[in-house]
C-alpha cells in the first residue's frame, strides 16, 4: 500500500534518536529529532510520530517554529478549535468530514498542516490520511483523459464567512490536478468538495466530462485499502503535506480540543534536505 514507504521513514527518522541521544543534546542544528516529517520523495507525505513533547501548546508552538517558519492566515498563528461552531468552517462541528485538501480558496493552498489533539473526552475523531497522489496516478493509468481534464479545467475554490466578528470572503482558482508543464509531474492535488464552487469557467459539455473525470478520481480517492486512520492524543503530532495528503476525520462525542498552524513549505522542504532527507 502506498503508506508502506511511511513506516521506512519512521525508521529513518528513530535511527535518528537511537543511543538515548535527546534533541537537546544533539550538535547545531539540534532540530533534527525535532522532524517527525515524512516529505521523502515519491515514498509518503504524512507522518504522525509520538514525540516526548509536553501536552500543552506553547510547546507545540515552540517546536513547531524549529521546522520552519509559520504561515498566518485568516485563521491566525496558531489556530484552536473544538465543536463551538466559533468559525463558518465545517471543522468547528462534531460532523465526520470527507477528505479533503485544506485552504483550497487560498491561491496557493497552505503547504504543510499540523495538528496537536490537547483533549478528547468521548469516543470517535479519528483522522483520514489518502494519498491524493496514488489515487490522481490510478487514475492517470485507467482513465488519461480524465486525468488531462483534472489537469486542465481551472475551478473556482469559494469560503465566504460572517460570523461574530470573522468577516472573510477568499478565493482561489486553480485545476483539482496541478502539473509542472515542462514534465508533466503533479505537484498538487486541490481536492476540497467542501469549498467547490459553480464551475462556470468552461463550456457545458466540458463541465459534465470533467464531473465523469472527478467521480473516478473520488473513487479511488474513496477506496479503503487506500485509507490510513490514525487516533490523534495528547502528545502526539501530525504533520500533513497538504499539497499531496487528503485529511479527514470521523465524527465524534464529547468534548475535543485540536491546536494547529500551517508551515510554508519551501522552508519545511529546506529543512528536511539539511537533514539528509529526500524532498
């Protein structure tokens, strides 16, 4: 399966930390057990690794700011979420939520996404991780000119939010299949049928082929062997390549409080080739 190459890096990354050597008794840079990240090559995009982090934010903060340089948004910082209903954004209820790229009504989607659970009292949340590259690659091999469409047809991404004293209107247009035009490589997937808006930027015959295009992406994004479910807890933390890795979550009960921030992604790939990783 494709998270096979995750569990080679996990063990990259422990051979890192093997002898009792702690992060703060590594040489400069000290910051390399500091990278539970697994951006390595073509292998995986997401890694979750229990860390000896304390529960509490400011830490998370702290480390987080060793990796790479935050990038702030509409959200803030450092974002904090539970089931308030706070934000017009579908992570602030208990609803399952399908997978998904994030900030797709950025022009340029966020890069890399942390997630930190601080609490959970009750049962469910577990955290999707699809690897939209596998699937966009299946589909490339079955169906190619579904995958020129996906490719070709630019959409427009739409969040419009009023709510207390959040006052937001974004968007960003772009193909759900990004691809370097000089070699054809995908370079992002924006998959977010959350924030799609009205596709009226081609013709109507176009638009009804790019849906038959996108319902054979969804599918093998839907497939279960290509699904990896994680239980997030207090002191463990996810980092998410958003520009490849689709997220989700189930629904849950109780009481669940996440913290998390973006990353921009040159640094976080400038980080990881300091420390002798593919990227």
């Amino acid at each position: 399966m494709w998270y096979h190459g995750l569990f080679h890096l996990q063990s990259r990354l422990q051979n890192l930390l093997k002898g009792g050597v702690t992060c703060w008794a590594l040489q400069q840079p000290k910051f390399k057990s500091l990278f539970p990240l697994a951006i390595h090559g073509h292998h995986t995009a997401s890694k979750s690794l229990n860390c000896a982090w304390q529960q509490h934010e400011d830490h998370f903060a702290n480390k987080s700011s060793f990796i790479s340089f935050y990038r702030e948004t509409i959200y803030g910082r450092m974002w904090y979420f539970t089931s308030d209903f706070s934000r017009g954004d579908t992570a602030y209820t208990k609803l399952a939520l399908d997978r998904h790229t994030d900030t797709t009504y950025f022009q340029e989607p966020c890069g890399v996404q942390v997630f930190h659970c601080l609490k959970h009292e009750g049962t469910g949340g577990r955290t999707l991780l699809v690897d939209g590259f596998y699937a966009a690659e299946q589909v490339l091999q079955k169906a190619p000119e579904g995958f020129e469409l996906l490719s070709k047809v630019p959409l427009k991404h739409e969040y419009i939010e009023n709510v207390g004293e959040c006052h937001n209107h974004m968007i960003g247009v772009g193909p759900v299949l990004n691809i370097y035009p000089w070699n054809k490589e995908l370079y992002l997937i924006r998959y977010n049928n959350y924030d799609r808006a009205v596709i009226n930027t081609v013709p109507y015959d176009v638009v009804h082929r790019w849906y038959t295009a996108h319902r054979t992406l969804t599918i093998e994004l839907r497939r279960p062997e290509n699904e990896f479910w994680v239980k997030l807890k207090p002191g463990r933390v996810l980092f998410i390549d958003n520009w490849r890795v689709l997220h989700g979550r189930e629904s849950f009960t109780g009481y669940r409080q996440l913290c998390g921030c973006y990353l921009t992604r040159d640094d976080v790939l400038n980080t990881a080739r300091l420390l002798g990783l593919e990227a």
